[in-house]
C-alpha cells in the first residue's frame, strides 16, 4: 500500500486512570485560567453600547472580506511579504491543527477520532505535520525579526511574545518528533505529554497577551463597518460622539481588544512619522487600557489618562492606518468620535479651531473670505450659472472659489470642459461641503452646511457634479448621506480619463518625467488610483513615487489640519514634497488643491530647482490650442 | 452675580443686502442673520464671570420672531434663560425707542450687571447701551474689553483711542459697553444646543413690559450710496483753502 510509505505520528495507545485524572484536572485548571482572562474582556465588549446605523446585511462583502483577509492572509502578505508568509503558515497551521488538538484530547479518553494507522487518519496527521514543519521555520522567522532584527514599530521586545513563540515552536516539534518515535514506547507518551502540557500553558496565555487577536480579529474582519473611514451616524439626543467610556460602541471595543500590537498603522502614519505626539497604535491600545480599567458604562472622559487630546486632533484622517491594520481596526471613526466627543461637548479649545467653527457658523466658507470675492471670480471669467440645463453642476468648493491656486486649476478644467463641449454651470450660493469641520467632529455646524447645500442643490435641480476637490467629493458622496440623498458626484479625474482619447495627443517628444502624488481622499477613500495617472501619463512620462497608490504619504492637509496653527515636528508636506522631489521629476502632478497648496508652501524652499507643481486639470490644459 | 446681556441680531456678514422693491427697506426674504458680534463679546465676557464666580446670565433682546434663533444660540452657548421682547418694524426704532423696550425688560430683573456690545454691527448708533443706563439710572462705561469682579464693585479696562487702555472702578450694579476682541469667542455645540431646548425663552411684548412702543422713525427712501469720484484738492494756505471749502459747501454741495 501506498500509505505504508508516509510517515505515522505515534499515539500511546493506553492511557491509566491516573493520568485521565491528571489530564481532566490540569484540563479544567487551563480552561479556568485562559476563562478568567477571557471572560471580563468578552463582558466588557457586549456591555458596550450599540452600534448605531449597524447593518449585517448585505453580507456578501464580509464574506469576500474574511476569505480573503483571514483565510487567505492575503492582506498580511501583500503588506508585508516576508513576515506576511510567517505569518500565514502559522495561520494555516493553526486550523490544520484544529483537528488534531481535538482528537489528541479525546484520545485521553479512549475517545480518538483520527486513527494514525487508518488511512484518513495518516493522511490528515501527514498533511498536518506539513504545517507544523513550515510553522515552526516560520515561527522562528517571526521569533528573530522581533528580537534580532527589531523593527521600532513593534514596539518594545515583550517577553510575553518570546514565551508565546516558544510554546507554539514547542506544539510544532512535539507533535512532529512522534512521528519518530514508537507508538508504543515511552518516549510517544512523553511526547504526548510534553504537546499537551505546552498547549494547556498556552490556553491561558492567550487572552492575557496580544494574541486575543487569535480569536477576536477573524470576528473583527468580519464585522467591520466596511465603508473606509466611515463616521457612524450619531445615536440619539444624548450621543456627542466618544466622550466616555459609555459612548464605546460594541464594534470599538471588539477592536480594541483585536489589535496585535503589529505597528503597521504606526509604520504608515504621516503624524507619527513627523514627530507629532499621535500614535494610531497607542489610540487604540489607549482605548484597551481605559476598557480594562473603567469598563464600558463608565462616566470618565476618554481624553484623559488612556488618549490625549492633543493626539486626536493632530490626525490627518489620511486612513494610512486603516487601510494597513490586518485585524480589521477603523481607526478613523474612532479618532473623529474622540474628537466629535471633545468638540460636540465644547472641551476642545484651540483658538484657529474655534475660529475655523466661528467662520463657519456664519460664513459660508472655511476661508472666511466674503461671497461677494467669489461672485467677482465667477462674472470676471464669465463660468456660467447652472440653470438645470447643464449636463455638470461645477462644484467649486472653497479651494477652487477662493484660493488663487484653487481658481487656477478650476479655470484649467473649465478650459477643456469647453474644449470637450461637456456642458456646465456653477452655483451662486455654494457652501462649504463641511468637511473640515466634520473630520474635526462639529456635528453642528456640519448638518447647517450639508443642509443648506441641499436646499441650494434641490432649488437648481442639481444632478450631476463634478468636483476637482477630493474632500468635496467624499464629503458630498458619503457624508452627506446623514441628511439627505446627495446627487451623483465625481471627481475631475475621472471625468477627465473617460474622455482623454478626445483630447489632443501632447508632444511627448521631450520626455519629461512626472511624479503623481495620490490624494489620500482620492486614493485609499474613493479607490481612484489609474484614472489621474492617465491623465498624468499622457503628458509627461510617468514615474513613482517610493509610496504610492494605496502606500501614499498624505500632504498634512486632511482632516480639518489645513486650517488649525502650525504642526509640532518637522511639517508633514515637507516630508512628502521632498520625497516627491528625491524621484527626479520635473514635475509634482496632483489631483486635489488641498495637496497642491501644501506642498507650493513645502517646495518653495527648494528655490528655482523645485520641480513644477501641477494639477492634472492643469496638465490636460496645457495640451488644448490656445 | 446676576448679569443680562442685551444682544441684537443683524444681517450675517456674508449675506447679500438687497432694496425691497418699495425702497423703504432691504428684501428680507433669503437673508441670514447672526448675533451683533460686540454682542457676542459680551455675552463671553458675562460667561466667564459666571464661569469665575457664579451666577446667573440673561439674555434679552428685541425683535421680530427671527430674532428667536440668535437668542437660541446664546441659550447654546451657556446663557441660562432669556427674554424676548417681540416686536415688528425695527427699522423704525431709534436708538431711544429700543432702548426703552430693554430696560423696560432687564429692570423687574434687578441684575448687578448689564452687559452689551458697544454698537450694532448693521446701525452702528452705539447709543443704545448708553441710554439704558440711564433708563435705569446705573452708572455706565464703554468701549470696555476686561471685566473684572473685586470687592467694591468691579474694574474695567477701556480702551481708548491710539492705543491706550483705561482702567476704572465702578460700583454695581452698573452698565458696561463691550468692545469687540477683547476675548476669544467660544463656538456653539451640539450639546449646547440640544441643552439649549429645556432652557427658559419667554417672550414679552412691549405693551406687557409697561414699555412706551411708538415707532419714532418715519423712513422715506433707503438707497445705495452712488459711486462717484468727486475728490478735489483745494490748495493754498490754510486760510484760502478754507475759503474755497465753505464757497463750494455753499454752491456746489448746496449744504450750508
Ligand atoms: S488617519 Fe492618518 S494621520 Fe490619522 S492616525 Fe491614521 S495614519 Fe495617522
Ligand atoms: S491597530 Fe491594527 S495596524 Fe495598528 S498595531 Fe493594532 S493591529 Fe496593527
């Protein structure tokens, strides 16, 4: 028979009373421990307030989202692909090893389901030890590049992770050393003994360490919100965002507890990277400590002891780390309800805030620059009204309304609109969309301005926009949806790419190099990565960035932060500008004026050999005849 | 201490003024409206004393039923209760005649202070504050950014022109005029404003208050200003440009 060949794990065949009774209690006194740890945690996330605006349903994206995030550990991978791959085995090893850890404590009691001379049985215990073989190399990978190698995003080396990895390298070799050994002899029950004391040491240790995420992240993947970046809907009259332990909901704390401690948020965060005080692991981790020690009907605030004002207001909502994090963690609903918590109550107070807020209330944009400035913008290059006629409501947003640089970008897409006789008209009482103050957590003076611009939408049978302002974009897509049913909107790029094939062929003969900078509200929020490249590539010859497309480093604009004073550290835009630079381009090509703005200011200090900051709208512009 | 603030909404800043087709007045309809911004300091002023010594802060203030949503903001804000004198045709109200209609409301209050902004943002009498005072026969300064409370009473930095401040001492109650800037604005909240619901708002009529409410004001024509450049530089000395002045007041712009 073929089978005689593979090799055959050995199981003692008897078991005396004793050692039942030895098993039984060392059984119960592992399953107390790892239930003591597991249990207040498992309490404190179901004592925790609904989730509100929660839906299961439609399921077919969480599905897609655990087979291809969990089981198949493609996201680990992809992100990190060495340690990714250790990752993964483990992983994998551990389900193979569901069934082998069932039947090696049923066997105690003559209760084995899998016979290692059957032939299911040799095959299942064959393919497992397979695993076990590649775990065990990738567990020690794993165990040297955290205390070898070092990476600072792991934070301090923790003995709890070398013990961990110890016990799991200790299941591997115990399970695989019986297939050497006699069925019959000691050394199999010794060996069998050594398995079963390692895996009742390791049951305990598992809810007490960050490998909780063992059994809470698949959970957490599961059930996440699923729109990037998505701000939840406010639950009733009493709800104003996180303000203390109370307001966690259900799905925070579940993700508190999940994350593992990986660094990858921190790895990618613009503020992190730039010396600001806010770490997205810590926020996270903040949130764990406050659960542990307050629990979730608590009164004290959550700005406080575990997270620090200063850190929530110094995030970008680039959403770098949420789109890296592996278990699933929404790190940006979590930071603006800390910040609607400290805004919607009044307890934040920084001076540019305020006044951005006091702006707002009154005015209609965030520049606080009068309307009558923009009516001199629109007669003075004759854009026309939009009258319900148009097939485009040109939506300009304070940027392309207000800013010159903005104005310019918009008068360059204005030009090949009506080179393409894409019809268009603006509208006269525009408002601020409210992102700024909805990422800074104003829930007031959000709905005043997303309801106004709906009244003013609904007056001009507005159906169609097309906005050269991510930020708008997202805001009017996605956020606005709180009031109302927004109409279709797009951003320039998109539109532009669809019709590139009309616009004429530019001389590429002198080839000079680009570099686009992806727009963290373009990119990772909206998923538009190719379209602006297109546009990008058939102007200049296109060449990347070291982080690109999903990767990108934000600019620093995002999330209200254009608006609040100066940054601690160096400026994230210089960061970025000078990365963007290092590629050798001639010029820095960007979709969104909020990135444009910042790196003009960041560039400005390389002088006369600063590469030539353009938006696309600008690139596609320059190809038309004069 | 017990503190009324008199504020006044007036059109928003960015809101477009247009003449109402009879010329008496602007077109109302899609206008937007705000709290007068000396207004609003000095309700930040009263705040931060009730904030440093306790107290109670009332706000008052007159006009039609618009009027209701600025009043709503300062309740957002932290004002405990409020009065609404309801009253139509402001326009045709002087200074004298809305000063009337407040004190006539802030007098039953017996407060130990009276707070409001130094001038309207869309008027810009700055006499409103000032004849209150002497409706309720208090003592008065303006144009102050710093209140504070001691022993005697209380003392107040003004400011004066150039430059220069003033520090005085009054005894309370009194009357003080807020000048703009003289604190950082707080923002409204959501929570200020779903408090702000449970909050007093009574409304009053002049009639009710005991106040005197004839319109003193007959308004003929409102009209914007014609632009025209009629600069002219009279020259010579002192002597002979004042003579070529008074000529042309007399000939040409007709005023004397
Ligand atoms: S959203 Fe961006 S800035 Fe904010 S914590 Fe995450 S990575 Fe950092
Ligand atoms: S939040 Fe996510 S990405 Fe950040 S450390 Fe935790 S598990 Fe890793």
């Amino acid at each position: 028979m073929m089978t005689a060949f593979l090799p055959t794990l050995a199981e003692p065949q008897q078991f005396s009373g004793w050692e039942r009774l030895l098993f039984a209690e060392l059984a119960v006194l592992s399953l107390a421990g790892f239930w003591k740890q597991l249990g207040p945690i498992l309490g404190n996330i179901l004592q925790s307030k609904k989730d509100p605006g929660f839906r299961l349903f439609p399921i077919g994206r969480r599905v897609r989202d655990f087979v291809w995030e969990v089981l198949l550990q493609a996201k680990v991978i992809r992100e990190r692909p060495l340690a990714g791959l250790a990752h993964a085995v483990v992983f994998w090893a551990f389900c193979a090893f569901a069934l082998v850890t069932l039947n090696h404590c049923a066997a105690v009691f003559g209760l084995g389901f899998l016979d290692p001379a059957g032939l299911v049985g040799r095959f299942y215990f064959d393919f497992a030890a397979v695993f076990a073989v590649a775990c065990a190399a990738g567990i020690f990978g794993l165990f040297v590049r955290r205390f070898v190698a070092r990476p600072k995003w792991l934070g301090e080396v923790s003995w709890e992770s070398g013990l961990i990895a110890l016990l799991i390298f200790a299941l591997m070799v115990t399970y695989l050393a019986a297939f050497f050994v006699a069925a019959s002899g000691t050394a199999a029950q010794v060996l069998w003994w050594a398995h079963t004391l390692t895996l009742l040491a390791f049951l305990p240790v598992i809810p007490h360490t960050k490998h909780l995420h063992l059994m809470l992240s698949p959970i957490t993947v599961f059930l996440s919100r699923g729109g990037f970046g998505e701000i939840p809907p406010l639950a009733d009259d009493e709800d104003f965002g996180l303000v203390a332990g109370k307001d966690l909901t259900k799905l925070i704390s579940l993700q508190a507890y999940s994350c593992v401690e990986c660094g990858r948020c921190m790895e990618h965060c613009p503020a992190n990277n730039t010396g600001k005080l806010l770490n997205p692991k810590e926020i996270v981790l903040g949130l764990r400590g406050y659960l542990n020690a307050y629990g979730p009907t608590s009164e004290e605030p959550l700005l406080g002891k575990y997270n620090a004002q200063e850190a929530a207001f110094e995030c970008t909502t680039c959403g770098a780390c949420e789109y890296q994090c592996p278990v699933g963690i929404e790190h940006v609903p979590i930071i603006v309800g800390l910040r609607r918590g400290a805004v919607n109550t009044g307890a934040w107070e920084d001076q540019r805030g305020a006044r951005l807020f006091l702006t707002l209330e009154r005015g209609a944009n965030a520049l606080g620059i009068s309307s009558a400035d923009r009516d001199k913008f629109v007669d003075k290059n004759s854009l026309p009204l939009f009258d319900g006629t148009q097939e485009y409501c040109l939506w300009l947003g304070c940027m392309g309304a207000y800013d010159p640089r903005g104005r310019e970008i918009v008068l360059a897409l204005v030009k090949v609109l009506r080179y393409l006789k894409v019809s268009f008209g603006v509208l006269r009482k525009e408002r601020c969309t409210g992102d700024p103050v909805r990422r800074l957590g104003n829930d007031l003076v959000f709905q005043q301005l997303a309801e106004a611009n709906f009244e003013t939408l609904k007056q001009n049978r507005v159906t169609k926009i097309v906005s050269i302002c991510p930020h708008c974009v997202r805001t009017i897509q996605e956020d606005w949806k709180a009031y109302g049913t927004p109409p279709e909107v797009e951003h320039h790029s998109e539109l532009l790419s669809r019709h590139l094939h009309r616009l004429p062929v530019q001389n590429l003969e002198k080839k000079e190099k680009i570099v686009f900078h992806d727009p963290c509200y373009l990119g990772r929020y909206r998923g538009i990565y190719e379209e602006p490249r297109s546009v990008a590539a058939a102007a200049r010859d296109l060449v990347e960035a070291p982080r690109s497309h999903e990767r990108s480093f934000c600019c620093g604009a995002g999330g209200g932060l254009a608006f609040l004073g100066e940054e601690k550290g160096q400026r994230a835009s210089q960061a970025r500008a000078a990365e963007l630079a290092a590629t050798g381009a001639s010029v820095v090509g960007t979709a969104c004026p909020f990135c444009n703005t910042m790196f003009r200011d960041a560039l400005v200090e390389k002088g006369d050999g600063a590469p030539e900051l353009l938006d696309i709208a600008q690139l596609a512009a320059r190809g038309l005849p004069e | 201490m017990k503190i009324v603030v008199a504020i006044k909404q007036v059109p928003g800043r960015d809101t477009p003024l247009r003449i109402a087709e009879n010329s008496r007045w602007i077109d109302e309809s899609e206008m937007q409206w705000a709290m007068n911004e000396p207004d609003a300091y000095a309700l930040e002023e009263a705040l931060l004393l009730k904030e440093r010594d306790g107290g109670e802060v009332i706000v008052v203030s007159a006009g039609p039923e618009r009027v209701a949503s600025t009043i709503r903001e300062a309740l957002a804000l932290g004002a405990d209760r409020a009065i609404h004198i309801v009253c139509e045709d402001l326009r045709r109200r002087d200074a004298l005649c809305v000063a009337r209609l407040l004190a006539a409301a802030i007098k039953p209050e017996k407060p130990d202070l009276v707070l409001t902004g130094l001038q309207s943002e869309d008027l810009g009498l700055g006499q409103t504050g000032v004849i209150v005072a002497e409706l309720l026969g208090l003592p008065h300064a303006t144009m102050v950014l710093h209140v504070e409370r001691i022993d005697s009473g209380l003392s107040v930095k003004r400011e004066l022109e150039e430059g220069w401040f003033q520090s005085i001492e009054l005894p309370t109650p009194a009357l003080l005029t807020i000048q703009s800037g003289g604190n950082k604005l707080r923002y409204a909240t959501l929570m200020g404003i779903k408090r702000a619901r449970t909050k007093e708002l009574r409304t009053a009529s002049a009639p009710e208050l005991g106040a005197e409410d004839a319109p003193t004001v007959g308004l003929d024509q409102i009209s914007v200003p014609k632009k025209q450049k009629s600069t002219q530089i009279l020259r010579g000395t002192a002597k002979e440009a004042a003579i070529a002045l008074v000529e042309r007041l007399k000939t040409e712009a007709r005023v004397l």
